[in-house]
C-alpha cells in the first residue's frame, strides 16, 4: 500500500512545485477550494518554485480571488528544477508532488528522479509522449522497489480520455472491443486562447518524432491482441455524424496513454483490452482552411531549426491566434466548456468475441469547464487526493502509470463528477440508429427480452 502519511521530517501532504507558472497558480486554486477534503478532512501543502516573490503574488492573488487569507500564510519552498539538491529537499518533505513545470522534455526528469529517490509521490499534466514513455522506461523498476507511485498526464491530457474509456467498458454489459471518441470544445463570445507552453511542447514533439519511435522500440512490446473486429480507422478528414461536424484525428497524448493503459490491463490483470481511436471536432468549412494551412506551414517548420524557433516567437501568428503568449483571459476561460462523446461496440453477455461481428453499442459522455485551466486543475488535484484517500486500491506495487492503470480501481470518477466533470449515462436515439441492423434493432425498449445493458448507451 502506498505511503501517505505525513511526518515531522515529511509535513506536507502536497507541495505545488511551479506553482507561480501559467497553470501553476491554477493548481493553487485547486488545491485551497479542497482542503478539507484531505485525510481526515485535512490537507497540509505548501508551494515551491525558483522565485519566493513570485509565488507570494500567487497566493496573495489566490486569498483575493477566493476570499481566504490564510492562504497568504502557506508555506514557500523555493527550489529549482536545475539545482539537484533543491529539489531533493523539497521531495523529502512531500507525501506527493505536483509538477506544473514544462516543457518536460526539458524539465519533467530532474523530478521524476528527485522523487523516486526520495520517496515522494508524482503527478504531472504532462501531454508529451515522448517524455511520459521515457519515464516508464527509465524509472518503473526503480520506483516499484521504493513504493512510489508517478502518475503522468493527470490533466486534461489525459484523464477524460483514459478514464472514459474505463467508464465506458464497465457500463457495457458484455465485453466492450473498442471505443471511437470525439473531441468537441465550445468558447464564448471572445473565442479560445490557450498560453503558449502548450503550443511549445507540441513544436518539439512534432520535432522529434523519429526518437519517440525509437524510444517506443526499446520496451520490445509485443503487439495487444485484438478482441473482436478490427477498429477501422478513419481518414484524415471526414464529416463525423456523430458531432455533426467535420472531423480529423486527435493528434496528441491520448492515444498512447489510453494504450499504456490497456497494456496494462492485459498485461497485469488479464483483462480483454480494448481498441481506441481519437477524434477531434474542428467545425466546418472555414476552419477546416484554417487548419490545412496552419497544419502544413507547423509540419514544415517543425522539420528545421529555424523553423522551430519562428513558431515559438511567433505562436498567435502561426496558430490564428489561438496560441498567445498572454494566455487566456478569465472571461475566455469562464465561457468556455469541452466534451467527450464516445462510441464503444462490443458483444453482449453470453456472446463470444472471437465468433460473428460485435452486437452491441454504447455511447457516453465526458463533459466538463474549460479544458486546460479550470478541467486541468480539478483532474490533477483529484489524482492526488484520491490517491491519499485511497491508497489501498492503487496498484499493488510502485511504479510509472497512467492514469487509467493508477486510478481504474479507485472512486476518482465520482470525485471529478463532484467537481464539474461530469460521468454520465443516457439511452441515445442517435446511437441506436448506429446499431448493426439498424434503427431499434436491439433496443431494449422493442426488444427487453435481450437483456440490453440500457443498450449500454452511456454519457460521460
């Protein structure tokens, strides 16, 4: 079971480190709209960074926007991700870190490392791949002897994603072969903006592809077996009647996370993994344009130096303005929202997956606020806290996870419902008209006797 407990010589449950950062003093938000929901109906944290004035404003900025001067009395420990020895101490006295400095293929190691030699739990928003792999390959062993658990993309990259998908299979009365989900976002009036440390870490994974392939070749995996018909891919623009819009691939975290993850439970569990294909909204014709030409000009310039340097001088140019150096203002973030739709099919119960096509379908839905400065802070806050309330249902021995693998046993689920993260279920018309004989062919409404699963139509 993991260690949770805090001490004389480990006093903080939490400890925020880049807490002054862009997402940084979102965490901080977070984590004071939660402490009573510690252990015990406690949480002792701290915050830490490089700059003990800047993280002074934070929380001075914090205890105004909440409304909760004690939090201008929390804690500072400055540290520095360059500085070994800093960042030892700060892990010596955290139950858990929460690592908010990116880009962490350049920052991210320093503290994994920090904290599996120092006994400090980890969790991180990290949507790099490259980086996530790595530390599974570098530090799982190591980790898995000292009793650690290090928990990576715990944001909006890739919690939805990974957990929905979960949610979907274990609402699926039979057993769920693959899921097909759907990425839509709306904003309000002043239209999105996001800061551009994301944009920046989406330019050098671009950049270094060919290393995160031979990366990937170094775990020596054998390919998942294939439950069920194959999952078709789809093309790399197509009109989705599921979000009524156009569609093309989501080409980020989530499908290498939500594939860790069934590896995973295949691998150490023996369960029937399921196939995932990621899909993202992006509208109609006029921003279907937008994105061809800001596609082509990203992929070209990603291959050169030079051109990865115009992209990060230049992000609102490059992005049509949807990457600023700025970030979002609090009116944009306010209005803004996102949501998962998620196709799964799979064979009823008592049906054999290795015989016939799939007979049953469900859908569900992930929805929730803004995705990277409101659903971000909430995830990865809930991460941390569930694994302090419920460290005897994590995964039997330390490690590098996902968060699928981490949290698929625990309640963390309810806990973002709880939060605005919304799990839910519901009989879909629209799903049912995807059924394989078409309109009403299985639903339970026409046909009770076949047991349907509320014909495993699902939200999230």
């Amino acid at each position: 079971m993991a260690s949770v407990e805090t001490s004389s010589s480990r006093p903080y449950h939490i400890i925020i480190f880049g807490g002054s950062g862009f997402t940084g003093q979102y965490v901080v938000e977070e984590v004071a709209r939660t402490v009573s929901e510690g252990p015990s109906g406690t949480l002792r944290w701290a915050v830490a960074g490089r700059s003990k004035a800047k993280l002074e404003k934070v929380l001075e900025q914090a205890a105004g926007a909440l409304s909760k001067p004690e939090l201008r009395t929390v804690d500072i420990i400055v540290s520095d991700v360059k500085e070994p020895d800093s960042l030892a101490a700060m892990c010596k006295q955290a139950v858990i870190v929460l690592n908010c400095v990116g880009p962490y293929r350049f920052y991210g190691e320093p503290v994994v490392k920090a904290c599996v030699e120092n006994g400090a739990h980890c969790l991180d928003i990290s949507g790099e791949p490259q980086f996530l792999e790595g530390m599974q390959l570098n530090y799982h062993s190591e980790a898995a002897k000292k009793g650690v658990y290090i928990v990576g993309s715990c944001g909006f990259d890739s919690i939805p994603a990974d957990m929905g998908v979960l949610y979907t299979r274990d609402q699926f009365r039979g057993t769920l072969t693959a899921v097909e989900s759907f990425l839509t976002a709306s904003a309000g009036p002043e239209g999105a903006s996001v800061h551009d440390g994301t944009w920046q870490s989406a330019i050098y994974a671009a950049a270094n592809g060919a290393s995160l392939r031979s990366l990937r070749r170094k775990f020596k995996y054998q390919p998942l077996p294939v439950v069920g018909a194959k999952i078709k891919r789809r093309s790399a623009l197509f009109y989705s009647n599921e979000v009524q819009q156009y569609a093309v691939p989501f080409m980020v975290t989530d499908p290498s996370v939500v594939k860790r993850t069934q590896r995973f439970l295949a691998e150490e569990q023996q369960e029937s993994p399921v196939q995932y294909g990621a899909y993202v909204g992006v509208g109609g014709v006029g921003n279907i344009i937008k994105m061809l030409v800001a596609g082509m000009m990203f992929m070209l310039l990603t291959k050169f130096n030079f051109g990865c340097n115009l992209l990060i001088k230049y992000p609102e140019f490059f992005s049509f303005g949807l990457f600023t150096k700025a970030g979002p203002t609090k009116s944009q973030i306010k209005d803004a929202s996102f949501q998962f739709a998620f196709y799964g099919e799979g064979y009823t119960e008592g049906k054999d997956p290795s015989q016939g096509k799939p007979d049953g379908k469900i859908r569900t839905l992930v929805q929730g606020p803004e995705a990277v400065y409101v659903a971000t802070p909430i995830a990865m806050v809930q991460a941390a806290l569930t694994i302090l309330n419920e460290p005897n249902v994590l995964p039997r021995t330390g490690g590098v996870y996902t968060p699928g693998a981490a949290f698929g046993k625990t309640t963390l689920i309810d806990r973002l419902h709880k939060h605005g993260i919304q799990f839910s279920s519901h009989l879909d018309e629209h799903a049912i008209d995807l059924l394989p004989n078409g309109p009403h062919a299985h639903c339970i409404i026409c046909l009770p006797e076949k047991n349907w699963h509320e014909i495993g139509l699902v939200e999230v």
